[in-house]
C-alpha cells in the first residue's frame, strides 16, 4: 500500500513541481511513473526506484547511494555529478543518459543498457557492469579501476584516454572502439574482440590479451610491456611504433601486418616474417644502435654556429651536431649516422643522401624544400622536434617517432 506521504509527493511530481534539494532517503517509488521530474541535488540515498519511469528526469548532483534502481528507465535522464556509489541498476535502460563525472563507484550495471551514454570523466571503479550494452557510449577520460565488464558491448564506444587497472575485459565486443592512448594496467581481457579498433599510443601493460582478436587494430606507438599475446589474431593490424617482447609476438597469429607510418596498408610484411622485420627496425631505430667504435667521427659541439656551409660526409661516418646550424647544406653518404643532438638546431638547412638522420633536438625547414631528401631512415627521438617535407627515396625510408616528440612532417615518394 502507498503512504500518505508517497502519494503527496507522487501528486507534487504530476503537477510539474521541482523537488530540487529534497529529502527522499529510503522511500518506496518502486514503478512509480516520474518522467521528467526535477530532482537536481535531492538527497535519494537508498531510495527504492525499482522498474520506475525516470525518463528525462533531473538527477543532476543528487546522492542517489545504495539506491535501489533494478529495471528502471533512465532514458535521457541527467545523472551529471551524480553519486551512484553502491547503488543497483541491474536492466536498467540508460540510453542517451548523461552521466558525466558522475561517481558510479561499486555499482551494478549488469545488463543494463547504456547505449550512446555519456560517461566521460566519471568514477567507475569496482562497478559491475557484466554483459551491459555499452555501444556508441562516451567513456573518455573515465577510470574504471577492479571494475568488471565481461562480456559487455563496447562496440564503437569512445574511451579515449580511459584507466583501467585490474579490471576485467573478458570475452567483451570492442569492435570500431576507439582507446586512443588509453591506459590499460593488468587488465584481463582475454578474448576480447577489438576488431578495427584504435589502440594508438594506449599502454596495456601486464595485460593479457590471450585469444583475442585484434584484426585491422592500430596498434601503432602501442605499448605491451610484459602482456600476454598467446594466440592473439593480429591480421592487418597497424604495427609502426609499438612495442613489445619479440617472443610475446611470435605468439600471435597473422597473414600479414602493416609496419608503414601512415597505416596505409603500403607496408605489407608477411605473419611468417613478422618477428624479424620487427626486430630489424627496432635496431634501426635505436639511435647509435649497432654503430661501429672504429667509424669515423665529426662532432660539432654547443655554442658553435655555422652559417651557410656545404658538409659531405663520407661512408660509415658518425656524425654528432649539437650546435647550431644556419641555411647549411649537408650529404650524407650510404651508411652514415647523423644525429642532431638535443642541444643542435638545424634551421634553413638542407639534408640529402641515403645515410640514418636521428633527430633529438630541432630541424626546421627554410628555404629549399623538401629539407630531407632520401635518408634510409629517420628517427625522432622523444626530445626531437621536426618541421620539413621529407623526400622518401625509392626504396621507401623507415620512419620511428618516439612518444612526446614534435612534427610537422609531410611526406613525398619519388
């Protein structure tokens, strides 16, 4: 039976009052029909809204902890730096809701339906949200901390620089989902689907991705340190930049990968051959990586400043500039290393041959263009900041762009 108050406040709501601020804790609104009610920083701490209609309401900043919400309709509704610690929202439907910066700390969202949700900066740690429909929501920049989400539908879900540490992914749908350098830290997510999605620059860290599917991922300046790939499928997935254990990536299953900077799919490798392109280009990368003690060297030291000069440098030469470099012109041979070291500053300068050029400290293109022209490599280091046309030549140059670099990089084939 329905309280005498229940009823004053069920007629309050009908006639269009705003509750704004009120004081509901513990009442009984099981199946109650309040549809956009106003509810903005009401105190509903263990109120029971169990199968209630909410569509469209006003929650916006209230305490709705430990509330009981099975079943309830959300749809629409404003749960905007909402306090959601505790509180049961099993089946609930929440499409469309607006939860941002909401705190849904050790709530239960089992099968509920977030679809299209926004959810972007809020606290959900330790919730359950197992088998919950998830597609097209607005997770980014949430954390999601010991929160477990197997077999739930992320399908196109933004969670761009997401946290997540020890929560649980297993067998969940991240199909088109888009984790820009998202932070994944001993997560499971073992047979996860992340078919087409974005991985770039995202951190999975002692994570396990076993029997996963990682088909058409960009993975590129990816991070898998100390993850487990066993058996993870990794066809045509975008590989430039990542990093992970050689043998942990002889585990994978692939018919082919693509290594290009872009992600073009112009830099086929075979799954067969995989491994060992991986390795080479890492060495190639790794700036002085493999270089020979009894090489001829040229430094150019700080303070220095050369202005319009022709340098050649001849095979197998090590050079170091770590002054400053104006309107110069520079040829380098096959087989020389030219480092421009954190405190060089190439400005004006043209660079032209088949040699490596490392770039820790700046090159900016003035002048004659393209700056660079046919290097066999070129690494910009996490100092390193470039602004030029490159001119690849015909044998295409190897490209690696460590983690806070700066570029402004256009780039030519003959």
């Amino acid at each position: 039976m329905i309280s005498s108050a229940v009823e004053a406040l069920l007629e309050r709501i009908k006639n269009g009052e705003s509750l704004e601020r009120a004081d509901l804790r513990d009442h009984v609104l099981d199946h109650a029909t309040l549809e956009n009610v106003r509810l903005s920083r009401s105190d509903l701490e263990g109120v029971n809204f169990e199968g209630a209609d909410l569509r469209q309401a006003d929650l916006s900043c209230a305490n709705l902890r430990e509330a009981y919400m099975p079943g309830a309709d959300l749809e629409r509704a404003n749960l905007q730096k909402a306090n959601l610690e505790g509180a049961n929202l099993e089946g609930a439907n929440l499409q469309f809701a607006d939860l941002r910066h909401a705190n849904l700390g050790g709530a239960t969202f089992e099968r509920a339906n977030l679809k299209g949700a926004r959810l972007s900066y809020a606290q959900i740690d330790f919730a359950n949200l197992g088998r919950a429909i998830l597609t097209e929501a607005q997770l980014d920049n949430a954390t999601m901390c010991q929160a477990y989400l197997g077999g739930a539908d992320l399908a196109k879900a933004d969670m761009q620089h997401i946290r997540m540490v020890e929560t649980n992914l297993e067998d969940s749908n991240l199909t088109d989902a888009n984790l820009t350098e998202a932070a994944l830290t001993q997560t499971l997510s073992e047979g996860v689907d992340f078919t087409n999605a974005c991985l770039r620059g995202a951190a999975f860290d002692n994570t396990s991705l076993a029997n996963s599917t990682l088909k058409g991922v960009d993975l590129r300046n990816c991070r898998f340190l100390n993850a487990n790939l066993d058996r993870v499928i990794l066809t045509g997935a975008k590989l430039f930049g990542f990093e992970v254990a050689s043998d942990e990536l002889g585990r994978v299953l692939a018919d082919w990968v693509d290594f290009s900077v872009e992600g073009n799919d112009r830099l086929k490798v075979a799954g067969t051959e995989m491994v060992d392109y991986y390795l080479r280009l890492k060495a190639s990368l790794s700036a002085g990586a493999g270089l020979n003690s009894v090489r001829s060297k040229r430094f150019f030291g700080p303070g220095d400043v050369l202005r319009g000069a022709t340098l050649e440098f001849r095979e197998d030469c090590q050079v170091e500039i770590e002054s400053h470099l104006e309107n110069c012109t520079i040829h380098l041979a096959h087989g020389t290393t030219l480092t421009i070291g954190p405190n060089g500053v190439l400005e004006g300068c043209q660079i032209v041959g088949g040699g490596d050029i490392v770039i820790d400290g700046e090159f900016i293109e003035g002048g004659a263009s393209p700056g660079i022209v046919g290097p066999r490599r070129l690494h910009v280091g996490q100092t390193g900041a470039i602004v030029a046309a490159v001119h690849q030549a015909s044998t295409l140059t190897e490209f690696g762009f460590e983690h806070g670099c700066s570029l402004s990089l256009r780039i030519r084939k003959e």
